[in-house]
C-alpha cells in the first residue's frame, strides 16, 4: 500500500501530517522519549516505539570499539525501530563536542575555549565539516553541540566547552553549526531546521539559556540577571543558531531567576518557539526533569507534568522508562497536557527526521569509515591548535624573546606532568566523560613528542616529568620547556574555587625557571593561578586543551608558524576579583580580553 509519509516527493509538511494521523497516544509518546544506548535494545525500541537513543560520556559499545563496530550497533537498534507499525526511524545522539571525542582513535579538536582564541569562524566550520564526517563514519546522525554557553565565570567547571566570555565571539563561532548540518539553502524560512544529508549531522545549541551566567560558576546553579541581561549576552548566539538552522536546542540545567530553565514555560514556548520562530526540537539535558524539584524526582510525575508543558519536546534520560511513559500517557488522557502539545512535539521531532533524510537512510553503511582520525582532520585539528595559543609572555626583557626557540642547539630539557600526557592535553569529554590520564586512551601526539620531531636531529631532548634542582643545575640544558596546568574534569567535577595548577606544577615552575631559561605551557580548561609565578617565567604560553594534536604547540613554538592568537578570556590575577569580565567597572586583569604577543614565522 501506498503511503505518503514514505514518499520523498511529497511535501514535507504534507508528510508529517499523513504520518501524525497514522499515530496512536503511545507512538507519539514514544517518539519524545530518549534512551541511553545502555538500556536500549530493538526490542525495548519495538515495544514502546522510541524516538530516538543517546550515548552519553563515555558511552561506548565497548572500549576501543571500530568505527565498524559502532555502525552494527547503531543499525541493530535501528532495526527494531524500523520493525514498528509505521517504522519511523530513530535518531541517535552523542555529544561529540571536540571531535567526535567518545570514540577511539577519532581526531579530538581543541576543546571550544581554545577555539574562541582563534577568531576564526571558517576554521571552526571546517570542524564542524570534518567533526561531521566522523560521527557519520560511527553511523550516528546527530551530535549535542556546539555549547553556546558565555561562560562569565572561569570557576565553572564548563568553562572549556565555552568559545568566550565575550557573546559576540560565542556568535560568530555558531558557524560550527553549518559545519556540522551544512549551509542552510538561502531561501529557506527563519527557524527552520536545516540538515544536508548523509555526510551531515543534525546539531544542537546548548544549553538554553544562562548556562554559564551562575553564580560564583556553580554548575547547574542559578543565573541570577534582569530581562536585558538574559538578552545581551545569553541570548545572542540563539538568534545566529536559529537563523543558521539549528535543528534542535537543548535546555540547560540551571535556573534563571530561581526558576529552573526545564519548567520556564515563558522562555522555551514563548520566547524560543514563539517569538524566534525556532521550529526545530527542544531536548532536555540528562534527568533533567528530574531536577525540576529540590529534591531531584520528588515527585516525578509534577517533573513530568512541568516539563511538557513548559514546551519540551524529547526527553533525554529514561533510566525508569516505564513510569516516564506512564506519566506522561496518563497526563495526556486526563487532560492535564493537551493533546495539542504532545502534536506540536512529535511534529518538530518528525520535521527534523524528514528534513535530513532519516526516513529514506535510516541505516549507516561503512563507506564513510575511513574518515575516522583521519590524516586530513588531523591536520586541521594541527592548524587549530596553532591558531589557539596565546603567547603571554615572551622575554624577561622586551628586547629578548625567548621564543621562537632555536631547534638546533646542544641539550634541553621538557618537563611537567602535562609534557608526555595524551590524555591531560584533551582534557574532559575526552574517551570517557570526565576524560583520562596518560597516552593509551587514544591515538595523538604528546607534546613531548612534537618537540622531538621538531629540534633538529643533532639536539638533545631530555625529558624529566619532575626534575630537582640539582638535576636541572648540573645539566647545562640552553633551554627548558615545561607543561603544567589542570588535570582533566568536566561539568561539576570542574567547578573550582582555587583554579590552581594542580601540583607538582608550581614546584616544577619553580625548579626548572629559577635555574634555566625556560618557557611555560599551561594546559588547561580556562585561565589558572599563574601570577605568583609569573617572575620567574621567561615564556608563558596558553595552550588550552588541545586535544590530539600536540604538533600544533611545536610548530608554533619552533617558529615554523607565527603566535596569532588572542585572549577570548579575560586572565584574572587573583580569584577573589572574580567574576570579572572585559567591560567590568572593577577590570584588573592580569591580561586583558584579547590580549596575545605575536612571533613571525621563521625562514627555515
Ligand atoms: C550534559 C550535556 C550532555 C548530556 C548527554 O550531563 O550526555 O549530558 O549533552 O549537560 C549532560
């Protein structure tokens, strides 16, 4: 039998709609619900006709599973859902927000802090074209970024997954978003989602809105700014994302005001949906409903109830299935949620299917496998580690730089817990959720290992992690390079009160610069404690979190390429200024907003 919900050639509108009258209660509720791939199985698709299946941090098949390995499970659970009454496809999602950063081997750009440095928005678009490639290479359509977080205060341990504290960098880095879903056809309506086929993915701007606006940087804390405020400067990267055809928004786990953002009917249906005419999906963070009531799932059907209606479209989460379906079912037919909006969820969840070709490709093949890490993207992620770093210092005397540094001389020393540390230099979000120490989680290159393949061959490179005084004295090294700075964490597990470089960072510092010549590499997730230090420093260097890509920092370092980039940050001196943004009336930085020395390249 004909029908026209299959047929590409019919209207899109006219599509969703024959499809709509075909659904029962439960298969509408099914498809607003999202399933950790943990808990999902073809059956449980089957059985209650789920939308749509996440990977959360870390969630992988299995550790260090092919690209191979993950379309096979991708397409079994996609297999179930095809075998429903109607076979509407699900959507999987994964935060694939550096790179596609869960999956072994794939390339791990430069964590989004790092990015806003560049100023750079094609750079960041090819990102996201490449970023694409490899979600798409897994068999996965949908990735959760970009983090359009204006993070405000570097205390919050989300900082790194923020292009800038200033929002007209945050909106000129939206141009991931058609990096990632492509160029949205000039033509087409404000607000409508926009997903250029197979080699695309659909994104998701997050979290809406006042993420990183907390007080004192609390994660999931609350945003406490007037109207104009909320607008001004959480708000501005919405309107880019929207008229670039993002296709789905994702709330954020903080209040504004007091009010949670998941039960903020005013912002999400009345400003996102009416107002900025959004017409993609909204999806709840994780169990986020949950954290509608203090404490979480006190009373989970009102978290349900509050949720909905507030205009939330998927939820993401179902650890207790179940109960979700339940509640929500029994809500709809008590009138408690109106029919009309569980319509105007499953319409906007089915627009995003229909417009990136779910329905005719809901299956993943392995033609795109080889884009996986590959040498290409890799050398992008080179370029955007290159772009990223901020020179901060250079020289204890202005006439004196110390960098670029020679390649060709005797004897010198690398040190610090970050030099040799594949993991450290990637950071959270990073092969597990909240990232991992040393150099087996993935394929990359240590910085270490740069600095080897860049001195010349006739140069000794002597790498100690922790050296003694005496060890650095009796060596005549002509110069040093030491990596410090933070060690990996992502969403609460960030937020820091101190934000010190984790020890033996500063007695590494103090070891090496008071003796030899030495430049410092900070990797971390923001600026860092660095001003007791700063003296003895001859060369500061921001590094960020490059990700696998350590070549970037020597190419730069060496003088094969130039320092470029600009503070996207403000870098404080001390913690008990913050928060403290460029434009504040108390600004005393230690560097300022856009502050960056630059180096020319050296002819070689
Ligand atoms: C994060 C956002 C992320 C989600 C799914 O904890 O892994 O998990 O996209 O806030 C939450």
């Amino acid at each position: 039998v004909y029908m026209k919900y299959k047929d590409p050639k019919q209207p899109l509108n006219v599509r969703i709609r024959d499809l709509m009258n075909r659904m029962s209660l439960e298969e509408k509720i099914g498809q607003m619900t999202q399933i950790e791939r943990h808990v999902a199985s073809p059956q449980i698709m089957r059985k209650y006709f789920i939308g749509s299946v996440l990977s959360g941090g870390g969630s992988v098949p299995f550790p260090k599973a092919t690209a191979a390995d993950w379309v096979k499970m991708v397409n079994e659970i996609q297999k179930g859902s095809l075998s429903t009454r109607l076979g509407i496809p699900m959507i999987y999602g994964i935060d694939a927000v550096h790179g596609h950063n869960n999956v072994y081997k794939a390339t791990i750009f430069p964590h989004n802090v790092g990015l806003g440095v560049t100023r750079d928005p094609q750079l960041v678009k090819r990102i996201g074209a490449a970023t694409a490639l490899e979600v798409r290479a897994t068999g996965i359509p949908y990735t959760f970024a970009p983090c359009i977080a204006v993070c405000r205060d570097p205390r919050w341990g989300r900082c790194y997954e923020s292009y800038s504290e200033d929002h007209r960098i945050v909106q000129a880095m939206t141009e991931i978003i058609p990096g990632l879903q492509g160029d949205a056809p000039a033509n087409s309506r404000k607000g409508v989602p926009f997903v250029g086929g197979k080699t695309k993915v659909a994104a998701c701007a997050k979290h809406f809105v006042g993420d990183g606006g907390t007080t004192k940087g609390i994660d999931e804390n609350n945003t406490v700014i007037d109207m104009n405020g909320l607008l001004n400067i959480h708000m501005p990267a919405y309107f880019d994302s929207i008229l670039k055809g993002v296709s789905t928004i994702m709330v954020s786990y903080s209040s504004w005001n007091g009010k949670r953002m998941h039960a903020n009917r005013d912002l999400i249906t009345g400003f996102l949906k009416g107002k900025l005419k959004f017409r993609g999906f909204v999806i709840s963070d994780w169990e986020a409903i949950d954290k509608i009531t203090e404490p979480p799932r006190a009373n989970y059907s009102y978290s349900v109830q509050a949720g909905v209606l507030a205009g939330l479209d998927m939820i993401m989460g179902q650890e207790n299935l179940v109960e979700f379906l339940d509640d929500l079912a029994f809500q709809v037919r008590n009138n408690i949620i109106p029919m009309s909006r569980i319509d105007d969820a499953v319409m906007r969840i089915l627009r995003v299917k229909f417009v990136m070709g779910l329905f005719e490709n809901p299956l993943a093949d392995l033609s795109l496998a080889n884009q996986l890490g590959s040498q290409e993207h890799r050398e992008l992620a080179r370029e955007a580690v290159r772009k990223s770093l901020v020179l901060l210092k250079n020289g204890k005397v202005t006439n004196q730089p110390l960098l670029p540094l020679p390649k060709k001389v005797k004897k010198i020393l690398v040190a610090g817990i970050h030099a040799d540390n594949l993991g450290y230099q990637c950071g959270g979000w990073t092969i597990s959720w909240q990232g991992i120490g040393g150099n087996d989680l993935t394929t990359g290159t240590t910085i270490l290992n740069a600095v080897k393949k860049t001195v010349h061959p006739s140069t000794q490179v002597v790498y100690q992690e922790n050296p003694d005084v005496n060890f650095v004295k009796s060596n005549h090294f002509s110069y040093a390079i030491v990596v410090v700075g933070e060690t990996p964490y992502a969403e609460m597990f960030g937020d820091s009160a101190k934000l010190t470089i984790a020890e033996p960072g500063p007695s590494i510092i103090s070891n090496v610069c008071g003796v030899v010549k030495c430049v410092v590499v900070v990797v971390s997730g923001r600026p860092v404690v660095i001003e007791p230090y700063l003296a003895n420093i001859d060369a500061l260097v921001a590094a960020w979190l490059p990700g696998s890509e350590g070549q970037g920092v020597a190419d730069v370092l060496f003088g094969d390429y130039g320092f470029t980039g600009k503070l996207a940050r403000t870098w404080f001196k001390s913690v008990d200024q913050l928060p403290m943004n460029v434009g504040d009336p108390h600004y005393d930085p230690l560097f300022p907003f856009g502050f960056g020395l630059t180096t020319k390249p050296v002819k070689s």
